[in-house]
C-alpha cells in the first residue's frame, strides 16, 4: 500500500512537472514570435475597404455635423482678430474644400503662425517624398522583386506560394540571391539622393520663411527680438551691473545702451499662487454642483477635506465646502500681498535679460555668445515670457547636469524595459486563446463566456495600448522639465525627441527583430554546450539571414498599418472625443463658468505628438522601401490625405501654444536623415544576407554623404536661421525711436508671480440673485446701510457688497472670444500676441489700467461680458499686489452666520500678517487703519470689508 501510494505521488509529480514544461515550452514559443500574424490577399482587401469604409462614413457624418457645431470644428474663427482673419467656411456639407485649396502658405504666414506652417510644410514634404519613391519603388523595385523571385529555384520548390492567397508576398525578396541584389543598391542611392534635393530644396525655403518672420512686425515690434537670456550666473555677477559686464566681455562693440534686469527671488510666490488657483477652481466646481438649480437648492450645503497644503486644518474632518474654499482663497490672497511686497531687489538670482537697442545687435552678441560660457554663463536669445519654465532658470548647474543624467537613465531603463509589457500585451490580451496553452484551467472559463472574453479581448489590448501612448507625452514632458529645459519650446523638441527613439525601439526594433533575437540566443546557447564557444559556433546561428527573414516577414504587416493610418487621420478632423466629451458635460454634469469659456477656446496643437507620429511612419516606410515596395504608394496615399486634413485643423481648429517661429526645422531635419541611414543599413543588411559583403560595402559611402550633407546645410542655412545680424530699415527707426525703457525690461522679464493677475472666482449669471442668501445678506437688505446684492447691473462693474466677491458671468457671455486677451484663457489657447492681439496686453503689469474693477475693462480691446461682486480678500478684484481693488475686514462687526456653517469648525492658529485697509465708511473722507491679524481669528475675518489701497 505505502509502494503503492509512492508511485502515485511520484507520477503525479512527473505529470505536474510535464505540464509545468509543456506550458514553460508554449510561453517561450509565443514569446518568440509575439507578433506574427498570417497576412494574406484577404487581410490586406480587407484592411483596405474597412480603413477606406470607415472613413469615408465618418468623413461624411462629419460634413454634416460640421455647420452646426462651429464652437468644436471651427473656433478659430469666432476669436481671431481683424488681421489673422481666415476665410469664412460656407454652411454646405463640402464649403470647407474650397478655402483650403485657395489659401497657399503665402496667405497663412500671418495667420496661423510659423510653427504650423513649418508642420504643413514637413506633410507636404513627405507627401513629394513618397510620390516620387512611390514611382520607382512600383515601377523599377516591384517587377525586380517579382521576376528575381519567380526565376528562384528556391521559390520553384517551396509548396506555400498561392497565388490567389498571398500574390503580394512575392514583391519582397523572400527567394531572392545573387546579382539582383544591385537593384537595391542602385534604389537605395536614388532614394537618399532624392531625399537629400527634397531636404535641400525645403532647407532653403525655411531660410526664406525665417528672414520673412523676423521682418515681420510682430517680430520686430516684440521685447524678446532684441533681448538675451543670461542663467546660470556666478554670485559676484548677479546685478544689472554684473550683466552688462558679462556682455561686454564678448568681442562684440558695445556703447553702453544696453538694459539689463537681474531675476529677484520670489520665494514661495509660485506656490501659493498654485494652490491659490486651484482653491479657486474648487470653489468653483463646488458652486457649480451647488447652484445648479439655483431656485432649488439641495437641502444641505456641500461638504469637502481640507486642502493637504492647509496644515492649520484637521486633514481627517470635513467643513463647509463653500465657507471653507472662500476663506481658503482669502488667506491665500493675504500671504500673496505679503509676500508680494516683501521682494527685495538685492535677491538676487541666477538668472537675468538684457536688452539692445536694436535687433541687429541682440543677434550679433547672441552669435558671438555660441559655444561661449563667459564667467560659467549660459546665454541665448530670449524667447517669450510665456516659453520660459522659470523654476529651470534657478536651478544650480550642478543640480541640472546630474537631473540630465538621471533623466537619460532613466529614459533608457523606460524604454527597455517597456518591451516586457509589450511582449504580454501582444502576446495575451490580443489572443486570449495564448493564455489557454499557458494555463490549460483557463479553457473551460473561456469556453463558458466565450462572448465575454471575445468584448474584452476586442477591447482591453487596444484600450491599455492608447492609455499607455497617451501617457507617454505627459511623462516625457516631465521628464525633461525635471532634466532642466529652460523653456518650453526646447522641451517640446527634446519630448519628440524621446518620442521618436522610444517608438524605433519598441513598435519597430524589438516589434521585427525579437523573436529573432530570441531564438537566435536560444540556438546559440545549445550549440555552445555541445561544440563549446568560438567564433565558427557562434557564424553557425546565421543572424544576419535570420534577420533578413525577419524584415521580410514583417513587411506586410506594415502596409495594413499604415493603411489603417488613414482612419486615424479621419478621426483627429472629427474630434469626436471633443464633440462628445462636451456634449455630455454640458447636458449631464455641472460645468464651472470657467469651464465653458475654455470649451470654447481653441484646442492648442500637440506638435510633439505628430512630429514624432509622422516621423515614425516615414521612418517605417523607408526601412520597407525596397522589401515591401507596395508601403511606399500607401504611405504617400497617407500623406497626401492628412496634410489636406491637417491644414484644415491648423486653419480652422488647433492653435500653436507658445510660438516658437518655426524653429522645429532643425530637429525634423535630423530625424529624416536618422531615417534616411537607418533605411541604409537595411538595405546593406539584406544586400549582404542575400549575396556578399563586398556589394554591401558600396553602400557605406551614402552613409559619409549623409553626414557631409549634415555638415554642409549646417554651415550654409543655421547661421541664417537662427540670427537676422543684417538689421533692416524698420529695425532701424525703431531703435531710434521707441528704444525699450528698462521698466518695461523688468516688467516684461520679471518672474510672472510678481504681477500675474489672480483668478476670480466664477460664477453662472442665474445664480446671481442668491448670493447674498449664500453667503449673508448684504447691509442694504437688513437696513444696516449698505449696498444690497440687487443694485448691481448687468454688463457692468459690480458694486462692492460685504460678501466674497465674484465675478458673475452670464450664459449668453461665457464664449472665449470675450475672454481671449486674459492670460488665465489666453496664454493656453494661443495667446501671447500670436492669434489675439497685441502680446503686452496678455502680460499683467504692475500698475493697474483705468477701470481696474471690471473684468473686462482690465484688459485693452476686451469687451465687457459681466460684473463683479465684491471679494473678502486683499485681492478680491482679481488684481494685482501693487494695485488697488481688493477688500479687508472692518473692525468691530460681527458676521453673520450661516446656519451650515459653524465658525469653530474651521478655528486656525492666529496668524501674525499686518495690513492696512481703507475705512470709506467715514463720512469726511477715507481713514486708514493698520490692524493687527491675530486679534481676528480666520472665520470671523470675511465678511465685512472696505477697499484696500495697494499702493500704500
């Protein structure tokens, strides 16, 4: 019995361990080969009528839908000005055709900015590209291919070619060796030299469009055409003084005329400004929810946490969400004032601007400065305001270098390891039967919920595939602030930049080669044990043919990928997520004020993110150019397509964030040479699997081309580019005239904590009339004297009541266009003087404009589109630290109570801040009080108050 029972158990453990090998055994099968897929004469017919299906289907629901949703598929022509005025687009389904043929890049300079014409610029570049290699790859590459493979002996032999099934299969070089092979090396010359024309003939015309930009009034007009950025500036050289020290010791003429402005330190400004934002934001959701019916109120008022930053609250209770994000604004407020005025001009930073008096001379010091480092200094061209990250601008040298370095690892660890999961997702989510030779108890839970598992396997690969690359952009953007860019337009270059090598790797490298490199290392593992290590072990695993049969058998695949490009095309020009997201918001949640007022701006463009998509299909195509001929039609198809959409886009839809005047130029060039070499060492590759190395060699001079026609359009096109040292008239007059006062130096290139205006909180017109209930009747309507919630008027500034003042926004007013020159809406959706106006009305100043208590009036040229209601904090109007307009608490009156709200409850520690305020109550003119904070506890703080006079 016991011999008995031994055997049992040692049968079911060789049975367990059976199946534990068989299952290692079909992991290491599938992981060898996660990709592969059967491509046939069917598959490719019907990739190509659903991608074509689909999106003519779509194409035409868009037509139809596009006259009626203006705010999703046209915004930019509700809120563009006078002079960057497109052409209006009829109501007729096909209206938007014509104004897209008639307006050539010459008509949209002016309109749309240098960026998106550099971006239409490179589609149209592509689009020459692959027409041309497009003809010789059908008509010299294809009948080569075909004829070499159908003298083969090998194809002769081979049993699996059916020509009703896989006819296009026989256009790669599966069975081709010998003297064929020169087809391709002759190609492969004529593409790289076709390329390098094309490069060369848009090099020149980017030169042209550059000099034109910074004629350009704009350009001329602007503070930054003839200022430098100096960082990184040693302790003896931080003052104005220091600066103009550290230009002149440049071998540049110098006369003194210069500006200079040292940063000063703004301490926790940044911060609190942050979370003041925020707090404001919450105010506003929770108003909005609250007030959504606002002669229906929910029978209590909403309650929420304390803020984590708030470390005088209880972080585990919860309070009054309106009285507590009111206050929480107020206190902020007050720490802002503080510090506001606590800047001391001798903090100084690492980092500071200098102005020229003329362009010329800004560029010829700029140029002089390259490749310098006068005293450890960094120094260049500054961009606008708005590009500068400014915390990078602070940042020690030191702590910058090694970020830089960490970052670089951890990019490279980011993109290794990253195979894994792609393996997996490859592998299991997109087969669900793969699991079931991995798990055998998985095929009867299969097998039950068959239709189950068909939705999820439908759904979940390619869902977690687009939440992983929409990520993607968002973590390389910070990655590369956290290693230091300086502004935003380096760091979106250096995120495509990322982009770009993370997709090669990944969705191309490791997509062809890592089953090959997989069972290359497999098979070489077992000859080494059985003839030991050498080099004729390791020719015998024949890498380079493995290879090359890779390439081949991937090849297909790509055609239907790119074929399927097309739909994605489509989708981007019907901003289906846009139309459906807002829909529902609209109809179904609570939207803020503010909320719709940024629904109706237009979109900014995500230039690194098609950058790095359409250099990874030119790079696709040109590394299957000579295997697969068929990719080159279908990628010029592609393009000719999506640079037709994508002008309406950039026409009608997207606007450029920051304007960088098109300096992405260089880092296009790059790459496309990137995949001119790449396309190179395949073709030598194949060349060299498939008939000698000799003949391969021929190709490694196009490689020393490559780099001598780098070096050349450096030298020839960059310096031009990049600096206008030649000056024209208008600079000139300009110059003798209008030169730049250093105020407006320090104004313009100051940390925008110092004078950004601070967000009001936003309120919905219906809700109006119930203010005062919220928040406690005004004096006026309990016969205490005041000024009652029903004095104000509609279109004008708010009179100012004793409750936290708003600003009131009717529905028929919450549109972009009555927002656009504000620089809490402007500086997202294209403002900074680009699209909406004159760029020194974006940027607050320290001294307020006249009629400072309108939200409109604030800003020149904005129409008044609503009214305030006073504010209980020292910068209740949305100001300013330097200007008037905000209130304080008078002295000696309790505040009313709200029967939800119990002041103990949000009990703080007694601050010490001192301020002052202006008492108008006082019938023979206005007294100023100096108070001390910590008699008046936070809740009893808020409710009466009287303007403050900032400029005391």
């Amino acid at each position: 019995m016991g011999g008995d029972s031994c055997q049992i158990t040692n049968g079911w453990s060789l049975i367990k361990r059976t199946a534990g090998e068989d299952a290692l055994n079909a992991f290491l099968s599938l992981v060898q080969s996660p990709f592969k897929q059967a491509f046939t004469t069917d598959a490719f017919i019907a990739s190509l009528g659903s991608s074509i299906g689909i999106s003519a289907l779509i194409l035409a629901g868009w037509c139809v839908l596009r006259p009626y949703h203006s705010v999703v598929y046209a915004p930019k022509l509700r809120v563009a000005d006078e002079k960057r005025s497109l052409p209006p687009v009829g109501k007729g389904y096909f209206a938007w055709i014509a104004p897209l043929i008639k307006c050539h890049e010459s008509d949209l300079v002016d309109k749309i900015g240098m960026d998106a014409i550099i971006f239409l610029r490179f589609m149209r570049l592509c689009r020459t590209l692959f027409f041309f290699l497009g003809i010789l790859g059908c008509l010299i590459m294809i009948p080569v291919n075909v004829s070499c493979n159908m003298k083969s002996p090998a194809f002769k032999a081979t049993a699996t070619y059916k020509p009703d099934k896989s006819w296009f299969m026989i256009m790669a070089p599966n069975y081709t060796w010998g003297e064929c092979m020169w087809a391709h090396v002759v190609i492969a010359y004529l593409f790289t030299f076709i390329l390098m024309y094309l490069l060369w003939k848009n090099y020149r015309e980017v030169v042209t469009l550059r000099k034109l930009y910074f004629e350009s009034p704009e350009y001329v007009d602007s503070l930054h055409a003839r200022t430098l950025m100096i960082w990184d500036i040693p302790g003896s050289s931080r003052s104005d003084a220091g600066l103009s020290t550290i230009v002149n010791s440049l071998s540049v003429p110098a006369d003194g005329t210069e500006k200079c402005s040292i940063g000063r330190n703004v301490k926790e400004l940044p911060e609190l400004i942050e979370m003041h934002g925020r707090a404001v934001r919450r105010l506003e959701k929770v108003l909005a929810k609250y007030l959504k019916n606002p002669d229906r109120l929910p029978a209590t008022k909403p309650l929420c946490k304390p803020d984590k930053e708030d470390k005088a609250m209880n972080q585990n209770m919860k309070v009054d969400a309106i009285e507590y994000y009111k206050q929480r604004i107020e206190e902020l407020e007050k720490q802002i004032v503080i510090v506001r005025k606590g800047i001391d001009d001798r903090d100084a930073m690492p980092y500071g601007f200098v102005s020229f008096p003329t362009i010329s001379r800004a560029h010829i010091t700029a140029k002089a400065a390259r490749h310098k480092h006068p005293k450890g200094t960094s120094m260049q061209l500054a961009t606008k305001p708005q590009d500068i990250i400014w915390q990078n601008l602070n940042r020690a040298k030191a702590k910058r270098k090694w970020n830089s370095l960490i970052g670089h690892v951890l990019f490279v660890l980011l993109s290794v390891l990253y195979v894994i999961p792609n393996i997996l997702i490859a592998v299991f989510l997109s087969n669900l039967n793969n699991i079931s030779l991995v798990w055998p108890a998985f095929t009867p839970h299969l097998a039950a919920n068959y239709r189950i598992y068909t939705f999820v396997q439908g759904f979940l690969a390619p869902t977690i595939t687009s939440i992983i690359y929409l990520l993607l952009p968002v973590l390389m953007r910070r990655l590369s602030a956290w290693q230091g860019d300086i502004t935003k337009s380096s760091r979106e270059k250096h995120v495509t930049h990322k982009l770009y090598v993370f997709f090669i790797l990944n969705n191309l490298i490791m997509f062809t080669l890592f089953g090959t490199f997989w069972s290359s290392v497999r098979d070489l593992i077992t000859i080494v044990d059985a003839n030991g290590f050498s080099w004729t072990t390791v020719t015998e695993v024949h890498l380079g043919d493995r290879i090359a049969v890779a390439i081949f058998d991937v090849s297909s695949f790509w055609i239907t990928y790119l074929l399927q490009r097309n739909l994605g095309a489509i989708l981007d020009l019907a901003q289906l997520v846009s139309l459906i997201g807002k829909s529902f918001s609209i109809h179904f949640l609570s939207p803020t004020p503010r909320e719709k007022i940024e629904w109706t701006a237009p979109p900014p463009f995500d230039y690194a993110s098609y950058y790095n998509y359409f250099l990874f299909y030119v790079t696709i195509a040109l590394c299957f150019a000579t295997v697969q001929p068929l990719v080159l039609p279908v990628a010029f198809f592609y393009f000719l397509l999506d640079s037709f959409l994508k002008k309406y886009t950039l026409m009608y839809v997207f606007v450029t964030k920051v304007e960088s005047g098109g300096t992405f130029w260089r880092m296009i060039f790059n790459r496309l040479l990137f995949a001119t070499g790449l396309f190179i060492c395949v073709v030598a590759l194949i060349v060299w699997s498939r008939y000698n190395g000799r003949t391969a060699c021929t190709l490694f001079p196009l490689l020393v081309i490559l780099i001598l026609f780098k070096i050349y359009c450096h030298r020839t096109f960059d310096p031009e580019i990049h600096y206008h040292i030649r000056g024209s008239d208008r600079d000139s007059m300009l110059s003798a005239n209008n030169f730049n006062r250093k105020d407006r130096l320090d104004k313009r290139y100051s940390h925008p904590a110092l004078h950004r205006n601070l967000l009001r909180p936003m309120v919905n017109g219906k809700a109006e009339h119930m203010m005062a209930q919220i928040f406690g009747n005004g004096p006026g309507r309990d016969g205490q004297g005041g000024i009652g919630m029903d004095s104000m008027q509609h279109g004008k500034a708010g009179k100012k009541v004793p409750i936290a003042g708003f600003e009131v926004v009717q529905e028929e007013d919450m549109d972009f266009a009555n927002f656009k020159n504000r620089a809490e809406f402007g500086d997202d959706h294209g403002g900074g003087g680009i699209l909406y106006g004159d760029e020194h009305s974006i940027m607050g100043t320290m001294t307020p404009p006249p009629g400072f208590g309108s939200p409109a009036s604030s800003r020149p040229g904005s129409p008044v589109i609503g009214h305030q209601v006073a504010m209980a904090s020292p910068l209740g109007t949305g100001g300013n630290a330097f200007s008037g307009g905000g209130y304080f608490p008078v002295v000696g009156q309790a505040p009313p109570r709200s029967p939800h709200f119990a002041p103990a409850s949000l009990h703080r520690p007694e601050s010490p801040y001192d301020y002052t305020y202006t008492d108008h109550r006082s019938e023979t003119g206005s007294v100023t009080h100096l108070l001390n904070d910590q008699h008046h506890p936070a809740p009893y703080r808020s409710h009466y108050y009287e303007e403050y006079r900032g400029d005391r």
